[in-house]
C-alpha cells in the first residue's frame, strides 16, 4: 500500500512495549515497577508526556527532510535497544540503563511518527488517504493483538530474542527507506525562522480552520473521560468475580475491536460521508462507554470492550485522513503537533480523574459521570455545520 509499512513484521512493532519489563525479569525478579513505569512512556510518549517535545519537534520536522530523520530516528532506535543484549551478554544491565533506553526510543518516537505522518499525503493520492491510512492502522492493531503472546515467546527462547528481534526490525525498517524513491515533502521556499514562531504559525493555523480545530476539541472530549477506562475494567472485573484469565480475556476483546474498527474503515468511507462517519462514531463512542455500565457479568464486560473499542480506530482513522488532507504540506508536522497536543495531552489528568472518581463513587457512577462530557460533545457534532457540510475528502484542497 504505502512505504509507511516499513516494519518486516507489525508483531515485532509491539515488543517495545514489553522491553522494559523483559529486560528488567532478565536481570531480576522485581521487574513490576520498570514495567509499569516504562511501558506507560513508550505508550504514550507521544500524546502525554511527549507533548511538549512533540511541538518542538513538529517545526523541526517542517525544516528538515523527513526521510532522513525516519532514517536516523529508526537508527537510534535500533541502536539503543541493541544495547540491551549487549549489556544482558556481559551482565552489566542496569535499571538506569533501561529507562534511558525507553527515553531515547520515546522521543525518537516523537520525531519518526511525526515525520510518518506528514509524508503521507505525497505517498498516496488525497482519494487513496483513507485506504492508507487504515491500513497502517491494521498492522498496528494487529501487533497490538499479537505483541503480548510473542514477547514471552521470544524471552523464553532466550532472554536478550525480544530486544535483539525488536532492535533489528529497526534496523530493517532504516534499510527500507532507501529503497523510496518518492518525495516526503515538497519544495522549502521559506528561511527557517525562531522556533517558537515556527510552532506559533502552525498553532494560528489550526485556530483559524473551524473544522481542525473543532476535531482537535472534539477528541480531547472524547478521549479525556475514558483515559483511565483500564481502571475501570479492572474495578468491574474485581466486582464481578472475574478472575485473572478472564480479566485478561476482557482486554484481548478490546485488541480484538481494535483490529476490526480498522478493517471497517475503508467500507464505511466509501458508504457514507464524513460527516456522516463523524456524528455516527461519536454517537456510539459514547454508547460503547455507557456498555460498561450495564456489564452484568464478566463475559459482558468481555463484549462491552470489544464493541467499544471497534468504534475507536473508525474514529481516529476518519478524522486522521481527513486532516491530513486539508493542512498544507509545509505545516504537516506543527500543526498535527499542536492537534495532538490539545487531544492527547490531558490524559494523565482524566486518569487521575478517573481514579479519584472510583475511589470515591464506585465504577459504575463513575462510568455515568465520564459519560455526561462525552453526551454533551456527541450533541455538539451532530449541530456543528462544519462537519455536516464538509465536503467528500476527494474534493479537499490544502487550506493555506
């Protein structure tokens, strides 16, 4: 489909999410801690705590040619988690080690998926952004799916297999983007200016483009009140007696979902509109959310985050394209910078609302009250004229 696919495999992609916590059982048995505080970093680097790198790096990304930087950033990244066996192999692994490990790859990240994403548009066709796009998402899901089972099954093969594995698919990943021949970006005309003026252009561009900016809101409103949903499955699961293989049967069906939504995208793009896909997905994110509460019993609890989760990639992956098909090529990487910002930067504040909520409320009211923002924007969406007249993405023209 596109070169985005670089990975030779999309499981292997996943591992990185389970290296702390293998590297650190590698070395010791009190592995929890590392893992629980490195796999949240790699997670959500880019959305949370990567945010204020994220903006700076997005006007980097505007300035410089983003194939190189894909190349040097899966370098580094293969470098760094090539680290592991080595020290493994000489028996010098340190915890301080594996956190500056996660830090390089986490903001490595940053810099890759930004520079990813802002090429896109010159890879495909603006008509083919959808297919692209959601097939990208396909392979993650996928890994998302897959990565738990393998990572134990290379670390029982051998301890160093997973970062070894996870370090040459970078490798691999660098390799390949030599072979692409297409263009990343187009032309520079412009001498590059202050940082901040760069990243402040890229902000004024988003507040001036109704549509943008009310999907960067929209998200945010969306995604803030269900950050902690994994507290709350866990609190619910206890409730109903669930036990821990059930409990992680739960979470699978919320891979499972995932895989789907993303299969779903490209039929649904081609039925219905934008507008259509917007409202719809919006209405039933917030009924997926309501699921939780009616959950009577593990095995619906099991089916509450399945369909709910298939609602997510639908979501994402329609808005996704449709952003990219609108911000000009010189601001790809500031302005999505900036959206992800406003979308994904408060999710420590709606875990930690979450959590203050369950401690107080229980699960289920608490599910009621995270609901009410999410009702509240699903109205919004509906009424908003920008969204219900926006154009087929096929007809879109970059908006300078």
């Amino acid at each position: 489909m596109t070169p985005l696919n670089k990975k030779i495999s999309a499981a292997v992609l996943s591992l990185a999410l389970f290296m702390p916590a293998n590297a650190a059982f590698a070395r010791t048995h009190h592995h929890r801690r590392v893992y629980s505080t490195s796999t949240y970093h790699r997670k959500h680097y880019s959305q949370t705590g990567g945010a204020l790198v994220g903006a700076a790096a997005g006007a980097l990304i505007d300035r410089w040619d983003r194939k190189r930087v894909m190349i040097l950033c899966d370098i580094g990244r293969a470098i760094a988690l090539g680290s592991i066996p080595v020290a493994l192999a000489f028996g010098h692994l340190t915890y301080i080690q594996l956190y500056m490990v996660s830090l390089v790859e986490g903001t490595l990240f940053v810099f890759f998926n930004l520079a990813e994403t802002a090429c896109i548009p010159h890879v495909v066709s603006r008509e083919q952004l959808p297919a692209a796009v959601a097939q990208n998402e396909v392979l993650y899901s996928v890994s998302s799916v897959i990565g738990p089972a393998l990572g134990p099954i290379l670390y029982g093969i051998g301890r160093a297999i997973p970062f070894l594995a996870d370090g040459v698919s970078y490798a691999v990943s660098a390799i390949s983007l030599f072979f692409i021949k297409v263009e990343f970006q187009g032309e520079r005309d412009a001498e590059p200016r202050k940082l901040w003026a760069e990243i402040g252009e890229g902000m004024s561009w988003l507040w001036h483009n109704p549509l943008v900016r009310f999907i960067a809101v929209l998200t945010f409103g969306l995604i803030t009140p269900c950050s902690g949903y994994v507290l709350v499955i866990i609190i619910l699961a206890k409730d109903l007696h669930a036990t821990n293989v059930v409990t992680g049967l739960i979470f699978a069906g919320g891979g499972i979902g995932s895989v789907v939504g993303a299969l779903l995208v490209v039929p649904l793009q081609k039925r219905f509109s934008f507008g259509q896909l917007m409202i719809g997905t919006a209405w039933l994110w917030v009924l997926g959310w309501l699921l939780y509460a009616f959950a009577i019993n593990p095995w619906v609890l099991l089916v509450a985050n399945l369909v709910g989760f298939v609602v997510v990639p639908v979501y994402m992956m329609v808005q996704f394209s449709y952003r990219l098909a609108l911000i000009p090529d010189r601001l790809q990487g500031r302005v999505n910078s900036v959206f992800r910002l406003i979308a994904f930067g408060s999710q420590p504040i709606g875990l930690a609302l979450t959590g203050a909520l369950l401690q107080v409320m229980g699960p289920v009211p608490t599910v009621i009250v995270l609901l009410l923002p999410q009702l509240f924007l699903a109205i919004a969406v509906t009424l908003n004229p920008h969204v219900r007249n926006a154009p087929p993405i096929g007809q879109l023209e970059s908006v300078e």
